[in-house]
C-alpha cells in the first residue's frame, strides 16, 4: 500500500478497545459463573484468536457487533478441545491460557503462526513448572507447539527476572487453582490490568509495590466489562497529531491507566502539546486527547517507564526522528522477543528512509531532525512495523510503501480508514 506526506491532520478519531483488556474479558468471563457482557471488546485477529481457543474448550461466546457474551462455566468447567488450539499470532493467548491450562484435567496442544513459533516460551514454562505443572515445548526449544498436561498445582512465590504482565499473569491465573497462596515479584512493574479485572470477577488479589498476589479458588461471577480505547493504537494518532503541521486531532475515550501510560509522559518530556480532557477515574481510567502539531526534541527513554510503553517504542522511535537533538532508548532489550526484533527492524527500516538511527543492546540512539524520504518498508508482518510506518509517511518526502500492510488487522483492523478520515 501507498503512501504519501500529508499537510495537516484534522478532526476526532474514536479507538478501537485495548487489546489487553479484551483478551482478559474473554478469558476471565470464561472461568467465572454466568454471563459476562463486554462492550467495546476489540476485534482484532490477536483477540479473535482467545475466542476460538475458548471455543474448543467449551465455552460458547456470542460475538455481535455492539457486544459479546461469554457464557462463562466457572473455574472447572472448561471441556477437552478434539482439536490443537491454535493461538494464531497472539503471545499474550498462548501465555495466559498456559497458566490456565496447566491445571486442567486433560492435555492441550497449543501452537500458532510462524512468529509465535519463534516467541521465548521458557519464560512462563519455567514457572508453571516450579507448580507442578506438566508443559513441554514440542520441539525442545522453548517455544510453541506447547504440550500442557494438566496437573494438581501447588502455589509458589516466583521472582519474575523480566517485567512482562504476561508472565505475571500466566502465574497468576495458575494460582487460581493452586494449592495456597501464589505470587510475582518483578523488576519493574509491568501492566496491571490482570489483578484490577480478575479481584472486578470475584478473586482475592492483592498488589504491593512490584509484587502481586492471589489466593485458589474463588467464585469468579461473571460481569460487564467496558473495554476502554487502547492507549498501543492512540499511539500512531498522537505522533500523526503532533508531527504532522498545522494539526490538531482529538482521541477519544483512551485508557490511560498508569501502567500503560508512558507513551504521554515521553510525548510531554518531548514537548509535545497534549490536553487530557473528560478524565474518567472509575475503574480502568480513561481520558480524550487534544493533540496539537508540535516541535519535539530528543529525551531519554528508560528504566521503569520501560513496561509502560513497550509497545509504543516504533512508533517513539519516529517521533524521536522528527525531533531536535537525540533520543537514547535503553532497558528495552525485550524489543528483541516481540512479534519482530522491533531493534533491528525500526533500525533497518528508519535507515531506508534516510534517519541517523543505531541499534544497541537493550535499545536504539537516534539524531532527530533529519528530513524522511519515502521508502520501501518491509514490516516483518509486524503490525505495529505497519502502523508506525504509516504514520512516518506523512512527513516524508515522496511515497512510501508498506508491504504486508495489512497485518494491522492484528490489532486495529480498521487502522488505514481511521487514518484517512482524519489526514488533509
Ligand atoms: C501484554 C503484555 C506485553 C505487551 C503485549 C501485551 C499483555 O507483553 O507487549 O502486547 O496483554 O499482557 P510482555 O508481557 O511480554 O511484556
């Protein structure tokens, strides 16, 4: 697909639902009694996939387009799957279900696409283990097919070695149905939305600092979840808003929970001219953004904000090309373990299109300020490669073209219209 520079960005754009939340939706309603209701549930392909994994264990889902209905069985009441679940492209179905399932009683396959075939699956093994549990990488090396045969599980304190809420809630959902108590303890704390949504269903879950724990075998009951808009996808408009001139652009209804929020706070360290307007602190926190074109300069990205913008980093990597002076990224070294080795692409890719941009270790240096020129860019069927690619288009000089664009569909179908709408 082709694109070309823009000369403003204007009006309001509504974002599709976080996908974190919606898969957490699906998976939590499964396990609890009665129906669960989600409003604002994301249809990307990555949630799609946790619906039909939760098909084949017996749950009946009724997928509509103003809502979905989790017709939830409780805790015991997931059923053998005849089939391999296939967890398509997403990390966060195979991790989280593989704490699930580790205490079933009966044996599941899961495996995926290429990319997840390739994904660090030790991480959650590792720990699901030291429960008890019975899981092995198919092909000895780590990653999925995973074989999971269900067994009595017994509750561990588990000292995470990286920050990632998906290993966090692998645990965590195992603990469900572990003997005693279960908890994580990582480096930095990752996205928390696994304890606000599971004690919302029912289960006693306290945080402290970095550590999260969980008591087996509560009465989840089912629940009406509104997902809020994903901050991921809010990303790419607010770097469209603020790079593009003589723009202004309102986001509606993003979820800005503190855990997930570093992409403003990097913004606003860079200068950036970001209004938060209708904040709304109940539950997960949400809040619309008025953006305005700005002239950005470099920062430094590190540390504990690290987890809270994980995903964001493409696309901070081209706000950081546009901006004076020079941004230096490290601590991110899980760039590497994404859905691509998110240092070498943004590397490779930013190149193509003429930006002074290095990869190191655990992240990447980039000199801003240089003009963009059009390119051929390979994604890596990588959907955020896709988007943040998109949007560095609108400021290059000539056409740039996107392969495999439409692997967006991952997380935002609907992504190049919701573009169009607002670019001049
Ligand atoms: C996610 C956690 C993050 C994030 C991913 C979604 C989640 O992964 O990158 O897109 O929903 O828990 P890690 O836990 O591997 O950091």
């Amino acid at each position: 697909m082709e694109f070309t520079k823009k000369n403003r960005i204007r009006g309001e754009v509504s974002i599709p639902g976080d996908k974190s939340i919606s898969h957490r939706a699906v998976m939590f309603g499964a396990l609890s009694q009665g129906i669960t209701e989600v409003t604002g549930f994301l249809q990307g392909a990555d949630c799609l996939s946790t619906i039909s994994c939760f098909n084949r264990l017996g749950i009946e889902i009724e997928n509509t387009p103003s809502k979905i209905l989790i017709h939830g069985k409780g805790l015991h009441g997931l059923t053998a799957p005849t089939e391999v679940l296939d967890v398509g492209n997403s990390g966060t179905t195979t991790r989280l279900i593989s704490g699930i399932l580790a205490a079933q009683p009966f044996e599941t396959t899961l495996d995926g696409d290429a990319s997840i075939r390739k994904r660090p699956m030790k991480r959650i093994m590792t720990p699901l283990q030291m429960m008890g549990a019975d899981i092995k990488s198919q092909l000895d090396n780590g990653c999925a097919p995973l074989i999971i045969h269900g067994q009595a599980l017994h509750g561990i304190h588990y000292d995470s070695p990286v920050a990632s809420a998906q290993v966090k809630s692998s645990v965590l959902l195992a603990g469900l149905y572990a003997e005693g108590v279960t908890s994580v303890t990582e480096p930095v704390l990752s996205r928390n939305h696994s304890e606000i949504m599971l004690q919302y269903f029912g289960a006693k879950v306290s945080s402290e600092g970095t550590t999260a724990t969980i008591w087996p075998e509560p009465d989840l009951v089912g629940q009406k979840v509104n997902v809020p808009g994903d901050i991921s996808s809010a990303a790419y408009f607010i770097a469209a808003g603020l790079l593009v001139p003589d723009s202004e652009l309102l986001i509606k209804n993003v979820g800005i929970n503190p855990t997930r929020d570093g992409i403003l706070k990097v913004a606003l360290a860079m200068g950036a001219d970001i209004t938060l307007l209708n904040e709304n602190r109940d539950g997960e926190p949400t809040a619309d953004l008025l953006v305005r074109s700005s002239s950005l300069h470099g920062t430094t990205v590190e540390g504990a904000l690290i987890p809270t913008l994980i995903d964001e980093i493409p696309i901070i990597c081209v706000m950081a090309a546009c901006a004076e002076g020079t941004t230096v990224i490290k601590d991110a070294a899980e760039l590497k373990v994404k859905e691509s080795n998110r240092i070498a692409v943004m590397v490779s890719q930013l190149s193509a299109m003429g930006v002074d941009i290095v990869g190191t270790d655990d992240g990447m240096i980039i000199h801003g300020g240089k003009p963009l020129h059009g390119a051929t860019i390979q994604t890596f069927m990588d959907h955020r490669i896709a988007m943040s690619f998109a949007i560095a288009s609108l400021i290059a000089e000539g056409t740039t073209t996107i392969l495999d664009h439409e692997v967006v569909n991952i997380s935002y179908p609907g992504f190049y219209e919701d573009l169009g709408r607002i670019t001049q």
